[in-house]
C-alpha cells in the first residue's frame, strides 16, 4: 500500500527525507537510472549519395576517384531528461528565483531523481558525412604491382563517438541546444593514405646455376600507412554545473579559438605540452549574483583538437625454394617481416581531460600508438 501522504517522500524512489522548505536531509534521490523511449518515435532516415569516375591512364595504370556521402537525419540518441532549467522572479521554479549549484535538486523537473540519472531516448540527432576517395593500382609483367589509395573524409555529428553507436553515446554538455556540441567525430581520422605494393626481384640468368637459386626468386612487399590524427574533443568533469550535467566540455579562454589550441614543433618535442592550456578555461559563471560558483556550459565544439599523426611502413621479403623432402615437389618458403621497419616514433594521442588552468597532466602524451620496429623470421615448409 501507499504510505501516508504526509510522509512525502519516502517512498520510492526517494531517500531520506526533506523539510518544509524542501531542503534535503541527506541523499533524497535514488541510486536507480531510469530510461524512457519518446513518443515520437519515428525510424531514422539515412540519404546515401556517390559519384565515381574510373579511367585507365597510359601505362596501363586505372584510376578511381569517387565521392561519397551521407545524410543522417533523426537518429536515436539518449539525452539526459531531468536537466535543472533556470529560474528568475518572473518564472520562479518551487519558490525559487535564483540559480545556485546548492538548489539544482530543487530545480530539477522530476524530484527524487539525479539530474544524470533520468535518460530518454529520442530521434533528435543528425550526422553529415562527406568523402573524397581516389586509387590508382598497376601490374607490370608479373613484377610489379600496386595500389595507392588516399581517403578524405569528414563526419559532423553533435554526439562525439557518433559512429560507434549514439544509442550508447550520448552528447555532452547541452542536452537540449546538441547544435552547441556539433562537430568531427573522434573516429574518422580527415586523411588517410595506404600503399600496398609486391615487386618480384630480378633472377640472374639462368646459366649461373648457383647464383639464381640464391639470389633468384625474392619478392619485396609492403604495406605504408600515412593518416591525420583523430579530431579529439576536450572533456571537463563541471561538477558546478547549474543545470546539474556533469559531463561537460572545457571553454575557450578569451580571444582563443580552435586554430590556438595545438602548440607547436615536432611531436617529440611536445609530449610534455601537445595542447596550449592558456587557450582553455572552465566553463563562464552563469550568474554571478545568484553564485559566483555555478558554472554554464563549455562552448569547444566536439572534435576541436586534432591528434597524432601516424606513419607505418611493413616490409617483407620473401623467397620460394624448391625441396625434394619430405616428398617430391615440396617447397620451403623463407620470409623475412619488418613491421614498422623504419622505426617510426607514434606517439599516442594526449591526455585530454581538463581539469583546470593549472592541470600539470593535461595535454601530455604518455604512450605510442604502435610498437616500435619488430623483425620476424620464419620459414614455412609445403608439400
């Protein structure tokens, strides 16, 4: 049965117990998360669009260059749904008219539950994407072949991680205005370029018995990777967030913009300083006469920040022996596997978690992204 109403509220979900002036004694809301559907729920609409051109070069080389797009339009999303709006003499919200971090939970729509804690998914996000992507690939004779592909591609979404699923990942910052957040999505890096090429060496002639088996019959292969850095977005934890949204963005600092951000020089010199932390501020004081401590929304958009370049080469080289064991016609085949063969430092992306002006752990790199140079031999036996 319901308890007497005169209790209020202390049934469920709430805890603890609040005074006359509802004023928390105590932890009033519930540990639970409550998740709802909208009800304009609607399927997502999803517009794809390519324009290629394929032509073959002199030579003998074919080049492919196409466009390609997407256009996404309501697609599911989880927005928090039980943000504290603000008040003011005219529009006071359960008597009050100021906006302090100490009244969220009196401002908050739906009492007894944490402002984080209530989500509802809805058909409210967009996503635009558009790509250039062109190859050219050849065969020689048997001894030469390749194929080089280069990618630019951009997505724009207002839920940063947008294409690992938004029904997972919601925006942060403004669960109401997602525009403010709209920007590149972390995991769509802007350019991207892979060569994948196989040269079969040249034998001596074959009236040098010795020196064709021996040098005769090597291939060289490879795999290079060249691509931009992920477009990374700058968190803060705004535990003095007016409106109750801990999962904030940081703030341009006065007169900054995104072009400000990364310092500059070679990688290797700025792992201790990849990104201008004077560029960067907490989120403004919404109103400073109500509390000079709550704090609005941070305004770098997702995706302001590029990461770390990444460059990769992988080489091989391999050679074919005929055997007579274990069985006539059985061969043995030899490889030599370089992976990262030039020892190229990738540094891995940098610690993008602000936490203040004077963070000593903001913007530093602490890892790679690969491993250094690894030499592999082998030798396969078929028959």
């Amino acid at each position: 049965p319901m308890p007497n109403p005169g209790k209020f509220p202390q049934w469920i979900p709430y805890k603890g117990s609040v005074d006359s002036n509802g004023v928390a004694n105590g932890n009033v809301d519930t540990g639970y998360t409550l998740g709802s559907f909208a009800m304009d729920w609607r399927p997502p609409t999803t517009y794809h669009f390519s324009l290629g051109l394929q032509s073959k070069l002199p030579g003998g080389a074919v080049l492919d260059v196409t466009y390609a797009g997407a256009r996404d339009l309501h697609l599911i999303v989880g927005t928090s749904m039980n943000t504290a709006p603000l008040a003011s003499p005219s529009n006071p919200i359960r008597g009050q008219t100021k906006n302090t971090v100490a009244n969220v939970n009196i401002r908050k729509p739906y009492l007894g539950w944490a402002p984080n804690s209530m989500w509802q998914w809805r058909m409210g996000n967009e996503a635009w994407y558009n790509s250039l992507q062109a190859s050219l690939s050849q065969q020689w004779k048997h001894k030469l072949q390749y194929q080089a592909s280069y990618t630019w591609a951009r997505l724009l979404s207002p839920v940063p991680d947008f294409s690992t699923g938004t029904n997972v990942v919601g925006p942060s910052g403004d669960q109401v205005n997602l525009r403010a957040g709209y920007g590149p999505d972390q995991n769509i890096r802007p350019q991207r370029f892979v060569l994948s090429a196989y040269y079969a060496l040249p034998s001596p002639a074959k009236s040098h018995r010795l020196l064709a088996d021996t040098l005769g019959g090597w291939s060289l292969s490879t795999t290079t990777l060249i691509q931009s850095g992920r477009q990374e977005s700058i968190g803060y934890t705004n535990t003095s967030n007016v409106y109750g949204e801990n999962t904030d963005r940081a703030s341009f600092a006065a007169g900054c913009t995104a072009k400000d951000l990364p310092t500059k020089g070679p990688v290797g010199s700025r792992i201790n300083g990849y990104v201008n932390s004077k560029c960067l501020s907490t989120p403004a004081v919404v109103n400073a006469s109500d509390d000079p401590t709550a704090l609005g929304y941070g305004n770098t958009p997702n995706g302001v920040l590029r990461g770390v370049d990444q460059v990769n080469a992988d080489i091989s080289l391999a050679k074919t022996f005929q055997a007579r064991w274990p069985r006539e016609g059985a061969n043995a085949t030899f490889r030599a596997d370089f992976f990262n063969a030039f020892n190229h430092p990738n540094f891995g992306d940098p610690n993008l978690a602000y936490t203040g002006p004077t963070a000593s752990a903001f913007g530093t790199i602490t890892g790679m992204s690969t491993n250094p140079r690894i030499i592999q031999f082998s030798i396969k036996l078929g028959f």
